[in-house]
C-alpha cells in the first residue's frame, strides 16, 4: 500500500534519493512544476479564499502527501518519491495508480529508466474502453427530477471505429453526479445537493444504458457533441479518470456540479485550455456547453429526440378521430382488425398503427411486464412491418447553448399608485416564462435565488423580492399524454395590504392543473393553489390560503407575452387578487426589454395599479 509522506520528509528524500535522470532536479524546477497548470488541474487546486491552495477533492486517499490537499508542492514531491518505488508492489504502485502523473513527470523531468511495474489491473480497464475520440452528452431539461431542472452534461469515450460501424451505443458514458446511500425523496434531495449534502464521484457506464436512463425513462432529448480531441489527448484525460476511481468530491447542484468537474477533464486532455475560469460562482450546464463550443472544441451536433418527441411527431398530423383510434388501440379498446381502422386508407393506417405501439411503448416505460400489454404490442409491431409508414421527420429544435446565459442582472423604471421607483434585481439562475425564448421550451419556468429592491423617491428604499426558488412546469394535455401542470414559489415578497400599503411577508405556495395548447406558439393554463404566509397584518402567526392561478402564454413576433389571474382565499376572511400582462422584446440573445402592467385587489384596500419598464441583461 502506498503511504502518505510528510511534506518535509518527502522534500528531504527528493532532494537526497537518486533520480533515474541525468540530474536530480533541482528545488526550483520543481517548485516551478508543482505551480505549472497542468499539476494544478491534476490536482483539482484552486486558489483558496484567504490565499494559497485547497483541493477540491474531499478524499485523502487521492493524496500521497498528508499536506497534499492544500500544497501542490508537497504532492508533487511525494509523487515524486511514490512512482520510483521497487516495481514489486504490483497494483499498488504510484505508477499504476497515477498513470497521467506519472506520464506527466516523466515528460517534464525527462526521467528515464524509471522502474516498470505491470499495472495489470490499468491495462485491462483502459484496453477495455480503448479510448479514441470523446463527445459531449448534453440531455435536455427534465422539470421532473430536482437533479436534471437545468440539464445535465457527461462525455461518451468513443473507440476508433464508433462512427464507422455504429456502435457508439458499446460506448463508455462517463458520468459525475451525487453518490446517494438509501432513498432520499426529491425535497431531501435538493436540499442536501443545494447544500453540500452528498459527495460526488466519477462513474462508467455503458452508453446504451445510460442513453436509455434519459431518453426513455425521463424523456428528455440528446444532444451530442464530438469533440475534436486527439487519441492522445482523449487518453491523456482517460488515464486521470483512473485516478479519480471511487474518489469523492464535494457535490453542489450549482457550481461544484456534473457540468463543472467534466470542464476540469478537458482542461486535463487538452493543456492550456482555460474552461473552468468563468464559473466562479454557478456552472449551469448549457453555459458550460456554449463555453466548450466558444473554446473550439466542438465538431458539429447530433440531436437525439426522446420518445415521447417521437410520439407526438407522429401523432401530430393525425386528426382528432385518429388520435382517439390511436389511443383506443393502446389501451386494448379497439383491436387492429375493427372497421374503423379498416375504413383508413393504408397510409393513414399506417401512420394510427405506429403511433399506437409508440404510445404502448411510452405508456410502459416503468412499469411491470404486462402479459397482455406485450401481446398487443407485438401484433400492432406485426402490422407496421406489413405496412411500414413514412419515416419520422422531427425537425431539429434551436441549440440548447443558443438560448440566454443563466443569470440576470434587471434594472426597470415604474410606477405603484402615484409613487415613481426605480427597481434593481438580480437572479442567479435561470429562467422565467417572459425570458427570451430561444433554446428553452414553451411553458417551463425554472428561478433561483430572485433579488429585488426598490428605491422610491426621497431614497426610500425597499426590499421587493427576495424568492429562494420559483419551478413552473406548463407542459400541454392532448389526446395522447396528459401531463399535469404544476408550480412552486417560496421567499419573501411584498403584497398589497391595508391602505394600498404593500407589506414584506414570507410564503411558499404550489399549484396543480392543467395546460393545453391553442396553437404552437399558445398555451392557456389553469392550476388551483395552495400558500402559506406569515403576514404580520393578520391575527395568526401563519395564515393558510386557497387560491387559483390561469393565463395565457403566447410567442409573438415581438418576444413573449403572458397574460395571468390569481387569487388567495384566506381562512381568516382576507382576499387578495391579481391581473397581470408582461410583453418582453428580445433585443438579442443577451437582453430583454419587459414591459409589466398590474392591477392588484384586496378586501382591506382600494385597487392598485402598477406598471414598469424593465431591461434585463443575461451573463453568465
């Protein structure tokens, strides 16, 4: 077993062992090495916050040196020491454990006639991936999953003829994400990621398995992007995934995340590559795309559409009649051979038959094996090889890394009864249903951490909005799939009070229901609200409400438009109410100008009438 060895006992060994090189090097050499970028990304350092270094590795058994999570130097030197050992330790020799360390130091110092170890156990895994070329996995937004809100990334490690023969689906995935024990429900679970609950490791799979995983079970799509790496770079970056086997890291769903650690894996491929130095505070993974792709690295991309994409593309030419053939034929009501079916021509037959077994299949996706359900789905697969339907045509949505950076610095101008204000905000992530839209689907809201204030006249100022996290999910119902509608909001905002005051209180609220489409660019929603609220104006400490909360979203040719009703029915008598219109205009990618109107109703207070003008700049 290899020992970590104290910093100055392993500065006296360095400098005192004979080097299989023609000098040993001396102290300055390798302080200049142990500072070099490369030793630096090897080791996951970054500068600490009161000066020298830490790791961010959380696993001392990734360090020789007792020192080495916080002195690159006194690692590099017990390196050093560790991969010059007698090669009768098998395994467990440096050499075998830090192939990319010791690959590296023999570069730099030109060691020659180091000992030579088999590392049996590395040379079996790595022939086993046989590494060639890499590609960046990015699976779409899933609202479903607190962990998949704002995407995902991880690298699929291609052998030399993946593209030739198709068999990128023998691939490796290589993954970082939480390492969870037992089964924490999804609240538990984004609390721990959001706090650094859980830690965080590296992890193979076969691609298919992990390509299933997205595009079935959570029906998100793909995008893939080949990456113009080397095989000698592709196999640099392979052998210091080796190292990080089983080491663990602090996990953080914003910044210390899956897209973060694999930016560090490229920086280890190809030296020199600056992509981790933007997200010092969030690496929201389609930012950390657009940065990969900003560096060059990128050589075009490979949409993957999940199935339910593929259901409602086939469905979606199909009239409502047929749509409800489909639907009766999936469930068992209706059988291939009823006069319905036999009454359609053999195109559009063809097209009812293939949509039914997509919705089988779709409608099957975790659950039991269902006898029945096997049985009718393989007599609809007979009939569609006896008559097959014109091949699917999914058009390619707009690039994920084409939509707005993450975060919003705001600045507006408005007006509340006959008070002038100017207003001053920053959110640190992500989206809301007025942001320009392209890249992010129709209906989905995803925000953390909204800051606002207020600077009324004579510099009075206010705290408007602080809300820790707001998630609308208005995905459409139709004939086929009926998703539920949903939302979730909790902080601190102020609402109208007595005497058109409006009054600081803290909240959660959430909501259910349903949204359905009108055209392809409009959507109308209705979801029935539950909140909680401290209110220091009311007699309880807490007061529960219930409440509604409908409206319409339209993409227009200026930008999006939403138009909104609420209400909250609280069980002490007070209700409040609200009608809204915001319109955003796109002026490019990287800002928005909004215009917001209100007019907000209480029972202890006259109506208020509100209106801004506000610009938004999105960065990342």
């Amino acid at each position: 077993m290899l020992k970590r060895l104290p910093a100055g006992l392993a500065l006296c060994l360095c400098l005192s062992l004979p080097l299989h090189a023609s000098a040993t090097p001396a102290d300055a050499q390798l302080q200049q090495l142990a500072s070099d970028p490369y030793w630096i990304s090897l080791g996951h350092y970054e500068t600490g916050k009161f000066g020298g270094w830490r790791s961010y590795v959380d696993d001392p058994s990734f360090f020789l040196a007792a020192t080495g999570p916080s002195d690159p130097a006194a690692e590099l030197q017990a390196t050093l020491i560790a991969i010059q050992s007698p090669d009768n330790l098998g395994d467990q020799h440096a050499q075998c454990k830090y192939p990319a360390r010791t690959r590296w130091l023999r570069e730099q110092l030109q060691l020659k006639d180091l000992p030579t170890p088999a590392c049996n156990e590395f040379h079996v895994w790595y022939a086993d991936i046989n590494p060639h070329s890499v590609v960046l996995i990015y699976p779409a937004a899933y609202l479903g999953s607190p962990s998949s809100m704002f995407g995902h990334t991880l690298l699929r490690i291609d052998q030399a003829d993946a593209g030739s023969n198709n068999t990128a689906m023998l691939s490796y995935a290589l993954n970082f994400g939480a390492f969870i024990e037992g089964d924490d429900n999804s609240m538990l679970y984004a609390w721990r990621g959001l706090m650094g609950g859980y830690p965080g490791v590296f992890a193979l799979m076969p691609y298919r398995d992990k390509m299933k995983e997205y595009s079935r079970l959570e029906n998100r799509d793909l995008w893939e992007y080949p990456l113009n790496l080397t095989p000698e770079e592709t196999g640099r970056m392979v052998e210091h995934v080796w190292e990080l086997r089983q080491v663990k890291f602090d996990y953080y769903f914003f910044d210390e995340n899956c897209s973060y650690r694999l930016l560090e894996l490229l920086e280890v491929a190809r030296p020199g590559t600056e992509l981790t130095d933007p997200f010092q505070i969030t690496a929201i993974p389609t930012d950390t795309v657009r940065v990969i792709k900003q560096a060059g690295m990128t050589e075009g991309v490979v949409f993957r559409p999940s199935r339910e994409r593929e259901l409602l593309a086939r469905a979606e030419p199909l009239t409502i009649e047929e749509q409800l053939l489909v639907l009766h034929l999936s469930t068992g009501e209706m059988q291939l051979d009823a006069p319905a079916m036999q009454a359609l021509p053999d195109a559009r037959k063809a097209q009812v038959q293939d949509a039914a077994f997509r919705l089988v299949r779709y409608n099957s996706e975790n659950q039991d094996r269902d006898d029945q359900v096997a049985e009718r789905s393989y007599a609809m697969l007979r009939a569609i090889n006896q008559n097959p339907p014109e091949p699917l045509d999914i058009p390619r949505p707009e690039l994920p890394e084409e939509g707005h950076p993450s975060r919003t610095w705001q600045l507006g101008a408005g007006s509340r009864v006959h008070d002038a204000y100017a207003e001053y905000g920053l959110r640190m992530a992500y989206h809301d249903l007025n942001d320009n839209l392209a890249g992010f689907p129709l209906g989905a809201q995803i925000e953390i951490a909204q800051l606002k204030v207020r600077q009324y006249q004579g510099n009075d100022w206010k705290l408007q909005q602080l809300d820790i996290a707001t998630i609308r999910s208005l995905t459409p119902r139709n004939e086929l799939i009926k998703p539920w509608s949903w939302q979730v909001n909790g902080g601190f905002q102020r609402v109208l009070g007595k005497n058109q005051n409006d009054v600081l209180v803290s909240q959660v609220n959430g909501g259910g229901g349903g949204s359905w489409a009108i055209s392809d660019d409009a959507l109308v929603f209705a979801l029935a609200t539950t909140r909680v609220e401290h209110n220091h104006e009311f007699a309880p400490f807490v007061a529960p409400a219930a409440g509604f909360n409908s409206g319409l979203l339209w993409r227009n040719p200026l930008g999006n438009l939403t138009l909104e009703g609420s209400g909250d029915y609280f069980l002490n008598g007070e209700v409040r109410r609200s009608l809204s219109l915001n319109q955003q205009w796109e002026i490019n990618r990287d800002l928005g100008l909004r215009l917001s109107a209100s007019r907000e109703f209480a029972q202890q207070s006259s109506p208020v009438n509100e209106v801004m003008l506000e610009l938004k700049w999105y960065y990342y």
